[in-house]
C-alpha cells in the first residue's frame, strides 16, 4: 500500500448496501473525516442517480471529492488518487484519521496498492498504429498484442481498441510489456495488515435494497435532473449526435441511470420499462463490484441481514 494511505480506514461495498449512513457514523466514531470513493459522486449536477451523502450526512461530518468536476469532463485513475493523496495529507494535517467511502473498486485498487502511469503518450505512435489496425481484420490489434505481451492481451478484450494501443505503446517505449510493469497491482496485502472492511449482503436482499433505491431515486426526480442537464444542449434530438454531447463526458452519461433515462427521454423506452432496466444494470453493477472486492486479499467483509443496526456495525468496524 503507497505509504501516504497506509493509516488511513477504507470503507467499500455495492451499490445500495448502505455505505453513506455506516460511513457517516463510522466517521463520527472514529473522529474521522470522509474522502468519497466514487467516481460519478465527483460530478457536480449528478445527485440523485449518484446517490450521494444527504446535506445532512455531509452536515454531521465533513466530506471530500464530492462535486468537484463538471459533467462534460473526465477523471482518470491517476488524477482521483492525486486528489486523494492531497486531501488525505489535509486531514492528517488537521490530527484528524481519514476514512475512504464509496463503491468504485478500481480506486479502492489504485488507493491500496498504487498505480502504474506509464511513460507519455506517442501521438504519432497510436495515430500510426490506429491507422493501421482500420486496414486489418478486426482481431489483428490483439493479435499483435498477444505477440509481445500474452498476459495483458488475456486481460483486454479484442474490442478495446484504446487500451490495446495503449499497451502496445508502452510495449514500444520501454521495451518491456506492461503486465510487467502492472505487477505491483495484483500483489497485495493481507487482510489484517489493512483497515479495509466491505458491507457484505445475501444476494436476495440486496437485490431488493437496489430496487427500492432506483424506486426512490425515480420519485426523487432523476428524469427531472436528467432533463435539466439535456436542456443544456437546447433539445433532446440532439442527444443522438454524438458531437453535441459535450453536456456530460463519455464516463457521465454512462453512469447507470443516467444512460436510461437519456434514452427514456428520447422516448426509446416507456417509463415503467426505464425503471426496469435501472433495476437490471445496477444488479449486474453490484455483482461485478462484488467480484472485484473478493479480488483483494486486503478485502475483511462485515455480513449484514435484515435492518442495519449503525451502532453494531461501526462498533465490529472501529474494534479491528
């Protein structure tokens, strides 16, 4: 683990397994302040399909990195983990410990065992190689990937076009392959060497916690504040042209709930179908936040049932 979070308290888990409310009074416990771990709760304008903290969770105790970009911009591995290491030195700073919250399991990866950055973009080199790759059969980027690096072209998938060039690139530069350079990723620490703890629900009842959230994040107006951020492009068949989407970046309008209530707004689903297919897409986001937090043998899962009881869960938390 980089050496400037190794003090610090991480606090993950799926979408909807009530991770604001155990961090808020974990927080308090500990005398902490939260650092978000979410990647869409960075958008400013992106509320209520976000989920973030009440005004009154924030109120309580003091909260980071939420609202700090605009919808239209992108946030890369690299610069989330800068601003965590430059909030998490404030708070140090202030004799206060620091407490991680949220669901995005790439930053909690990045945060516990660091990133690799690589050397600088060659723009003639994947302008070349793009170049190239459009007089070939599809599968030739991952084909020649395989050729030079087998470990990473077994981890991207043949349609990945940006992160093939990208290892190919670095391939190019150092002359070594970048799952070599990426190993420092995959190792980590054991469980009782970290303060890193998952809220960890059956199946069955988080299912039914994610689909009352979307219930709630509907009647809470998320088609209202998606069609206030439409509006910002002037109507909504603008939405198909992909240039004048600079409203909300590729990441933005991706985010589950947000992606479907565009396209109810472009009247491609019903409402109730809309509702439906948020259900779906953040149970599949659920399971594979899950798969991705079993991935990390610095992962200790707390398991939960039935009604959260705050002061049970913060105590088993603050006592390891």
């Amino acid at each position: 683990m980089p050496a400037s979070f190794l003090s610090c308290w991480f606090l993950a888990g799926p979408t909807a397994a009530g991770k604001s409310a155990v961090g808020v009074e974990l927080a308090i416990r500990l005398q902490a302040e939260i650092v978000s771990m979410d990647s869409m709760a960075l958008y400013k304008g992106m509320d209520i399909g976000t989920a973030k903290p009440t005004a009154e969770e924030r109120k309580a105790v003091p909260h980071h990195l939420i609202d700090v970009i605009e919808p239209w911009e992108e946030f890369s591995l690299a610069q989330y983990i800068a601003a965590a290491e430059k909030c998490a030195s404030e708070i140090a700073g202030r004799g206060k410990p620091v407490l991680f919250v949220g669901g995005t399991p790439l930053y909690l990866k990045g945060l516990l065992r660091g990133i690799f950055e690589g050397p600088a973009a060659d723009e003639d080199f994947r302008r070349n190689l793009s170049a190239e790759a459009k007089r070939h059969e599809p599968l030739w980027l991952h084909e020649r990937l395989n050729k030079v690096d087998p470990a990473a072209a077994a981890r991207l998938h043949p349609n990945d076009q940006r992160r093939l060039i990208r290892a190919l690139e670095v391939f190019h530069l150092t002359g070594r392959p970048i799952s070599e350079w990426q190993q420092q990723f995959d190792a980590g620490r054991a469980a009782e060497e970290c303060k890193v703890f998952v809220l960890d629900w059956p199946r069955e009842e988080l299912h039914a916690r994610i689909d009352r959230r979307v219930e709630q994040m509907f009647a809470r107006g998320l088609v209202e504040e998606v069609r206030r951020l439409v509006g910002q492009v002037g109507n909504l068949s603008s939405l198909r042209q992909v240039g004048n989407l600079s409203y909300m970046s590729k990441t933005a309008r991706q985010g589950v709930g947000y992606r479907e209530a565009i396209e109810y707004l472009e009247g491609r689903h019903t409402l109730a179908e809309t509702v439906e297919l948020v259900k779906m897409h953040t149970r599949r986001l659920a399971k594979r936040q899950c798969t991705w937090f079993r991935s990390l043998s610095e992962c200790r899962f707390i398991p939960l049932a039935g009604k959260i009881d705050l002061s049970e869960i913060t105590d088993k938390i603050s006592k390891n």
